[in-house]
C-alpha cells in the first residue's frame, strides 16, 4: 500500500476542530485520509477502513461537542 500522500499528511497533521467538523468537504477529507492512513497501517478492505475512520471522527468531534 502507497503512504499517505502529502495531502493527507498535511490534514491529520492538523486534526479535527469544530470548523472542520462542521465543514461538510474538510471532515470528508479527513475521514478519508484516515481511511488510507489505516490501511497503510495493517491490511484491511477500503470499506472497513472507512467505516472506522468515520467511528473515530465522530467520537472525536462530539468530544468538542460537534457533533455529526
């Protein structure tokens, strides 16, 4: 599996606030860095790894009570 691409370095990097959270293309694009981020991690299906991605981003934003 390819690394992460700069993009998505630069993304997670960053993390999650409430403007991301809230903003419907920056969370998307965060949950799908992470997605491809897990799967360089350990070999796992796209959908799996997309479904965790949007588990932890939801935990996370409600965290900062932002919830989606």
């Amino acid at each position: 599996m390819d690394e992460v691409s700069t993009h998505c370095k630069v993304v997670l990097e960053k993390g999650l606030d409430k403007e991301t959270c809230y903003d419907f293309r920056k969370v998307r694009a965060y949950v799908m860095c992470l997605a491809w981020k897990k799967m360089t991690e350990k070999p796992m299906r796209f959908a799996d790894a997309v479904r965790e991605a949007w588990a932890e981003t939801k935990m996370s934003c409600s965290r900062l009570s932002a919830s989606i």
